[in-house]
C-alpha cells in the first residue's frame, strides 16, 4: 500500500493512543496552582515527549500525531470561574490567526531561541528533542534522506524546498500541540518560493511536484484532530497569488505547482484561496475552476481590489493590508501582525426583521418609517455585540508568539492589529421579507400589516392562499426583477457597517461586520418562526452571503449582478457570495471523452468568476455538486468516504458531516453554465 493509500484508508490513525491514558493533566495542575503560561508550557512538554516518531514507506514529509487525545489545562470549575470573570471566547485558546511563518524559515530554531522567553525556549527545546528522535528514526530504518533533513531543520535555517516544507510541517504541528486551533498557512506561495525557484535548477518538475503532493498529504494525516464545529472545519487555509505593495502581481510557478497538487490528491487540505484583481488573467480563473469541477469545493477567490482598500478603512496600514492572509474560513488577517478576533459574535438580519415586523411595522405608512425601525433595532443589536465583548481572555501560546509581534512575546496580549469581527447571517431573507414589506403593504397594499403578522405567525396556516405568491412571485435577491430586494440588501449592509465603523473594542482595536455566516445559518433559523418572504419555520437560512433556498433565480449571472451592488469594502471582515454547481455541467459530452473534465466548462465558470470580482465582488466560493449523488451518500456513505463538499467556508468529507449541514448542503440550488 501507498503512503497516499495508507493515509486516505485511514489506516495510520490505529497507531495513535491516549495521551497518558486518560490521566486528568487538569487536575494535576490546578493542585498545583499553576499559572496559565506555565500550564500551557508544561502540557506542550509533556505532549511532545510522549509522541512516537511513525515514518512510512515513500513518506518525504514525516510527523504526525501518535496521541489521539489533548488534554484541557483548566478543570471544568476554573472555566467557570474564568468565564465569570472574562469573555472566553470559543475554547479560550489561540486560533483563527496567520502566523508569519518566513521568519522563522528564514532563522532557525537555535536563533529564535536566544531571543525568546523562558516559555518558549523550554518548548523549542522539546520540539528540538521530538525532531531528534525522528532523526534517530530515520536511521534506525535507512532513511538517510529523511535524516538528512533533520539534521539542518527545525535548528537552523532552511536551505532548500524539502527543508523549507519538512520545517513548516514540525511549527504546524507544534501550533497543534500547544492547543491552537485553526492554525493557517498564509501566503504559501510569496514565502516559499525562493526555495521552490532554486530547486527547480536541480530536480524536475515531476520531482518537485511529488516532493508537493506529499507535503500536501502532510495536511491530512491528523486532520480528524483538529476538527471545529464539523469534520473538515480544522483551519488549513493557504494563500496563493495576489499583490504586493507595490501592485506587482506574485502569482508564480509555485502557485500554480500548488493546484496541480490539490488536483492530483484530491483531499479537503490545505484549502486553497486565489486572491485576485480586475488584470488577473482568464486563464489563471480557468485553472481554478479545474479544481472546482472535481469537486474540491475550492478554491475560495478573494478581491484585492475591494479587499485592501476596505482593510486600510479599517486602519491597517498599505503595506500590511497587502499582505493579508485568510483565516480559517474566509476571514482576512494579516499575517505575523494580526491578532484580530473576526467571529466573535453575529447579527442575525432575519431577527431584526422579526423584531420590526412584531414591533413597529403595524404603524408603519413609509418606506422611511420602515428604514428607521430597521436602523433602530440593528444599532440596537450592534450596541449589544460591543457591549457583551469585553475583558477578552485567551491562554498564552509561547511557542504560536514567535510567529508575532507580540508584546512581551505573548500573542494572547494582542499584537498590531486587535480587531474583532461580527458575522451578518441570512442577508437575503432578510431583504427579500422587507421587498415584501414594502411592496405588498407600504406599496400595493394587497396586504394589510396585520394579515401578514399573523401569517407568518401561523406558520402560514392562515391566509395560506399568500404564501405562493410570496415564495415563488415576490421579488429575491438574485432573481431578475428582484431589484427591490437587492436595493434593501445595499441597505442592510449599509447599515450594519454604519453601525459598528469606528467602534472601538477593549483590546485597542475596532469593530469590522461581515457577509459571512458561519454555522448560524441554522442555529439562526432557529431564533424565529417563519419569515415574511414564505421561508417556513424550521426552514434554514442561506449559507453565507447567497439566495434565498427557494429562490428561483435566473442562473449564476443573475445572482452575480445582485450581489455584487453593495458597497463590498464596507464589509471587509468576509463572508463570500456562495454558488452551487451541478456536477454534470463539468462533464465532456463527446462520446470519446465521456465523463472527463470538459475545458469548456472550465473556462464558462473561469469568466463567470471574473465577471463578479469585475464588478466588485469581494469574495466567491463555488460547489460542484450532485444531488441524487448527496442523497446516494447518505443512505450509502461506507461508498462514499472521500465525497467533498463545500459547507461554509471550509471543504469537508460528505458522510463525516452532521445530518443537518448533508441537508443543507442538498437543498442549495444547482445551477447550470
């Protein structure tokens, strides 16, 4: 079997065991009165001496998780006591930043050490040791190549494209061990290329290509460990192409080794993120769209041309904003400076449409009056967001901070940047209930506020005859002749930016919204009953910044134009205009080519793609999918292990998901190019 077989049949998760069986290390420290750093230094130690160096044959890339469990730091008691005291924020660890991993590349070890804390020299030393006994490893089983690796990094610097791969691979997994989570992997292609370019005087192009497969593979070995709210949802986002401060485009030979890598894998990590401008040629959209067609659910597009500017509204300086990376799902950080927060909270848009619909609406007699109850109950939500996000409290991470400007070489007490994020979920519900608002009451007045009330209160039961007419005729973002609900869409999102702009937080930094959802799209759902555009209750929201689920939109280029009207810089914490594509559209229909990828297609979705970022989209992700496939795996799913999909903004196996993400992901329209 094949290092790559052995690793998509999982068969290496069987060498894994409990760390220290199952001993409470929680416990031990708070008998102990520990300090946080301490405890999060003594764990790291005691994680790395307990791992067990595994090489397997054809492996070029080694390290990997022997223990299948990570313990907490804090008993459950202390977490509550902490929590009472300080906003924890997730687990209350590091995570969703992207560390600047050329500054370590480029030193070595040995050299960061002299200038570190005495916390991160004692787990330098213990990943310098773990590093040792997989030198020791190699020989023992005639590795000499995979010993000679070793014996330069993680120490000193990388001098070639193994060594630069093989020490990204030890701080990765060092983040891990320390208890970071979602650890990104930033602009891969700017900082390794040096080391790609003068090694391609050396080897083939078919040897490095292999040399990237294999460190891609690198991704997947302990992925299942680092799962966030699903499995898949572990962070492992990489950056290729974009500008630099001086406009040049960095887009090189590196990046695109990069998709044939992920192309020839076809595994859910790294994820892949393609930054973009208005001069970025069609052919490079095409090779994206390769990746697309064989079902990655990547790559995921970002602007620069709304991105960088919206950031330098935001206050971060030209040559930072630049250099933004994306964080775990779509999120922009800045690499090595950002210590922004960007999902600490969200604001459901269907929520405050409930509120004014229960609230004011009765009264209403104008658009105006409507817009001012809108704008009151979302400067109301914004005032609670800020308000409830005070006295942040994040375990230090010795190890992740020298990835940083940090001061005092702790990132949890913040770096350059401090921003904090806030989601904006079910955009289009929302505008397509208030184009009902407006047009069948304020408007039309077919309807009287009252009779649509206790519609949506029944459930629709009553004045059942109305809700076709809501659903299926009524104006929706993304449906041509839905310009009244893309006009309250620019609205929401004005407002919503008006709102938090220039907010300050706690930790020095500001307030950024975004289009993103997350997993609210269901858990907001949740919150109300059924909404005035004839979504049921029970009904999901839309993922991220896309139609309505029942929308009858006229294609992906009707969709394209409605999203792309907001102000997009505005809204500059993320979220990206998602689109379903049937699978089937990606096939060659000539009878000799029958079922392979068709170039054609490839180049439609290419100049679709551009056609957006053109008109100002700031961010896109694309799915090719099938439906009568999705619902096969679900009642089949051992015929279905490596099945991807797009969920929200990370990749993930179909039949690893939760019943209720499958579903969603089912129910999402599929266009057709």
């Amino acid at each position: 079997m094949s290092y790559y077989d052995y690793i998509i049949s999982r068969e290496h998760r069987k060498l894994r065991e409990p760390f220290m069986n199952g001993a409470d290390l929680a416990e031990q420290f708070s008998h102990e009165n520990l300090s946080l750093i301490e405890r999060a230094t003594r764990r790291f130690e005691l994680l790395a001496k307990a791992q067990t160096p595994h090489i397997f044959d054809g492996q070029q890339i080694v390290f990997m998780r022997s223990t299948s469990t990570h313990p907490q730091i804090l008993t459950a008691e202390e977490k509550a006591a902490m929590k009472e005291k300080y906003h924890i924020h997730e687990l209350g660890e590091m995570s969703n930043l992207v560390p600047d991993y050329e500054r370590i590349l480029t030193r070595g070890l040995l050299a960061v050490r002299e200038e570190s804390n005495e916390y991160a020299r004692r787990e330098i030393d213990a990943l310098i040791d773990l590093s040792d006994r997989y030198r020791e490893e190699a020989i023992r089983i005639g590795r000499d190549d995979v010993a000679a690796v070793l014996d330069v990094v993680p120490r000193y610097p990388a001098t070639n494209f193994r060594e630069a791969l093989q020490f990204f691979r030890i701080v990765n997994f060092a983040m891990r061990l320390e208890g970071v989570h979602h650890v990104t992997c930033g602009r891969f292609d700017k900082y390794m290329y040096p080391y790609y370019k003068a090694d391609s005087e050396k080897y083939s192009q078919d040897e490095l290509d292999a040399l990237l497969r294999d460190f891609f593979i690198s991704f997947n070995v302990d992925s299942d460990l680092y799962a966030g709210m699903q499995m898949g949802d572990n962070g492992q986002s990489l950056v290729l192409g974009g500008i630099d401060k001086d406009g040049n485009d960095i887009w090189n030979a590196l990046s695109e080794a990069c998709l044939r890598a992920s192309a020839a894998n076809k595994m859910i990590d790294p994820k892949i993120n393609m930054r973009v401008t208005k001069d970025t040629p069609a052919e490079r959209f095409t090779l994206g769209s390769r990746l697309t067609a064989i079902g990655l659910g990547f790559p995921q597009y970002s602007n620069d041309d709304v991105v960088v500017p919206g950031l330098e509204m935001h206050g971060y300086s030209h040559e930072d904003a630049v250099e933004y990376g994306v964080a775990a799902c779509w999120e922009f950080i800045v690499p090595g400076k950002g210590c922004d927060v960007p999902n600490i909270d969200a604001l459901s848009f269907p929520l405050i449409v409930d509120k004014v619909l229960h609230g004011g609406f009765a009264g209403c007699t104008s658009v105006d009056q409507l817009k001012s109850l809108v704008r009151g109950e979302i400067k109301a939500r914004c005032d609670e967001i800020v308000n409830g996000k005070k006295e942040l409290k994040i375990v230090p991470a010795p190890f992740y901070s020298l990835f940083f400007d940090a001061p005092n070489g702790d990132i949890s007490d913040g770096s350059i940047y401090n921003n904090y994020g806030s989601h904006g979920t079910g955009l289009s519900t929302a505008a397509d209930s208030l184009a009902v608002m407006e047009k069948y009451v304020l408007a039309d007045k077919t309807l009287t506020a009252d009779e649509l009330i206790e519609a949506v209160d029944s459930d629709f039961e009553k004045h059942s005859e109305i809700l076709p007419v809501l659903r299926n005729e009524a104006p929706k973002m993304g449906c041509d002749g839905g310009e009244l609900a893309d006009e309250w869409g620019v609205f929401l999102l004005d407002t919503f930016s008006e709102c938090l702009a220039g907010r300050p937080n706690d930790r020095g930094g500001e307030w950024r919204c975004g289009t993103g959802s997350a997993m609210y799209y269901l858990f907001h759902a949740d919150e109300i009953g059924a909404s005035p555009d004839g979504r049921r209750k029970g009904e999901p929201l839309p993922t991220n910044y896309s139609p309505s689920l029942f929308a009858k939109t006229g294609g992906p280029v009707s969709v394209i134009r409605s999203f792309a009207k907001p102000d997009l810089a505005k809204t500059i914490n993320g979220g990206p205009l998602t689109l379903e594509f049937d699978s089937s559209v990606f096939r060659s229909r000539s009878a000799e080519n029958s079922g392979e990828i068709s170039e054609e297609s490839c180049e439609k979705l290419g100049a679709l793609v551009k056609y957006y970022m053109n008109l100002g989209g700031h961010q896109l992700q694309l799915n090719a999918v099938s439906r009568d496939v999705l619902l096969d795996a679900q009642k089949n799913p051992d015929n279905y292990r490596q099945l991807i999909v797009r969920v929200w903004g990370w990749s993930g196996y179909f039949v690893e998901l939760d019943k209720a993400y499958q579903d969603h992901v089912i129910a999402r329209c599929e266009y057709t190019l």
